[in-house]
C-alpha cells in the first residue's frame, strides 16, 4: 500500500517562531533559535540580506541600528545599511544587549550558521527574503549556501524548509532555480489572482487582520506548485486570545513571536 500521506490541512495550526522565540531573545539570533527550541518549537522563521562582499546574514530591517551597535563601532556609517557593510564588520557587531544585557555580545550570525544551529537542534526554518530587489541574485546565493548545508532534500513528510518573501518575483526565482524546495508568498492577494501566485508559491501568507475564513478558505480552494492545496500562515498573532480566532478561519500555521502562549492557547 502506499505511505500515508499528511493530511494537507491539519485541525490545530503549525507554530512557527517569528525571527525565532522573540519575544523572549533578540529576533533573528542563535539565541533566539535556542529559545525557540527551548518551548518545544520545531519551527523558525528568519529574515535573510545580504552583506557588501556577499555574506548572507540575517537581519530584519534593511540598516543596523535598531537591532546593533552599529551606530556606537561605526559613527561615520550612517544610515547603516546592511549591504553597506562586510561580513568582517557584521561580525564585530553586538545583536543581543538592545534586548536584555543577558544577551550582550550576541553575533549577527550569517545563515549558515543559523541553519547549521536549527539542524542541530532538530529544527525547520521558514526563510524570509528581505528586500531582494536590494540584493541581485540573493536566490541563487541563498540557494547555493542551504544546499551546501546540506538543507535541499525531499519534500513531505519530510519537510523542513520553505522559502518566503513579499516580492513576488523574488518568490517566482527562487521556485525555478529550485523547483522542489517549498516557498511562501507573503501578501494578501485578490482571490482572482490567486491561481497565478499558486503557479510557484506553496503557501501564502497574510498579515492576520487581513484574514476572513471565507479568504483563508478560497486560497487554500487552489493548488500550489507541488499539487497540494495551498497553505496560509497567518502573522505575527502574539496573544491567546487572537491566536484562538486566527485558528478558527482555518489556517494552517500561526507566526508568533511568542510560540508557546500560541500554543498553549491552542490546546486549550
Ligand atoms: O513571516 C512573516 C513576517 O515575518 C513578515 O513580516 O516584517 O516581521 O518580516 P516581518
Ligand atoms: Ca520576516
């Protein structure tokens, strides 16, 4: 007989830690893809750029202040964008004492090593491209980099990576070059549109309060790249409450920031 197959929609939500456990460690750290694993949340979300000489790290916004001392190492930098400076002065910097002292001296850490960490802890990743209009050719890079470490194998049941990002063509690249590798389109496109964006996007992923049932259900209606119905992921849901109702429109997995408030929520 052959395997049984997941089923494509579950009853209770994926829990996907958004730029990892952050609400309780700096976003897009090793720290914060331990605190994720630390709540039992097999799931990580991250948001990858790219440096001046071509270092892919991870990094939310597109300049370093928010997150860094970038301003203090390097007070002439100003804006302090992220392809503005190279991967030797990314390392310098400290990502972690903007949250908490306890975090002083945490690294920007380069994909790699992010990704070489979740495996270690038995974990998936849902990576965001940030800003790929900025960085040309970022696909292939991301792709070159995760297939050297070993995270380009097979789908279902076996999944542990999916690839996302709001620029839609970014999304359309990233399926040709690696037409097995699972990706998300981050948006909220019209229902019409839909079976376009479903061409290459195995998901598609919409800011929370965008969500109706009837939307997440006339997405979900539409087979993806890999011919199963498209999944939606719902963000950035960070209390009870709303994780509760984000859960009864019929979504597939909730990004929190908070997993384990989700979770508990959940299984209430
Ligand atoms: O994964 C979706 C979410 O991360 C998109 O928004 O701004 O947090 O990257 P943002
Ligand atoms: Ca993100």
């Amino acid at each position: 007989a052959p395997a049984a197959r997941p089923a494509p929609h579950r009853d209770e939500p994926l829990v996907v830690a958004h730029r990892g456990a952050s609400g309780y460690a700096p976003e897009n750290t090793l720290a914060a893809a331990d605190a994720a694993d630390a709540l039992g949340t097999t799931w990580v979300e991250t948001d990858v750029q790219r440096t001046a000489d071509g270092e892919l790290v991870l990094m939310h916004d597109t300049t370093l202040e928010r997150t860094t001392n970038a301003e203090v190492l390097f007070p002439d930098r100003a804006p302090w964008r992220v392809a503005d400076f190279t991967a030797a002065e990314m390392a310098r910097l400290d990502a972690g004492s903007w949250f908490g002292e306890e975090f002083a001296g945490e690294p920007v850490p380069t994909l790699t090593d992010f990704a070489d960490r979740l495996a270690d802890n038995g974990q998936r990743l849902l990576l965001e491209i940030k800003s790929p209009a900025s960085y040309p050719g970022i696909e292939a890079d991301i792709l070159d980099e995760l297939r050297a470490a070993g995270w380009l194998g097979e789908r279902h049941p076996g999944r542990r990576l999916v690839i996302q990002s709001f620029d839609a063509a970014s999304v359309r690249r990233v399926h040709e070059l690696a037409p097995r590798v699972e990706t998300g389109f981050l948006g909220t496109p019209a229902v019409a549109d839909v079976p376009e964006y479903a061409e290459f996007a195995d998901q598609i992923n919409p800011r929370y309060r965008d969500l109706t049932a009837d939307y997440v259900a006339d997405l979900q209606a539409v087979e993806g790249p890999h011919g199963e119905p498209v999944e939606v992921y719902a963000w950035t849901v960070n209390d009870g409450p709303t994780a509760v109702a984000v859960a009864e429109l019929g979504v597939d997995g909730i990004i929190t920031n908070f997993p384990d408030v989700v979770r508990d929520a959940l299984e209430e």
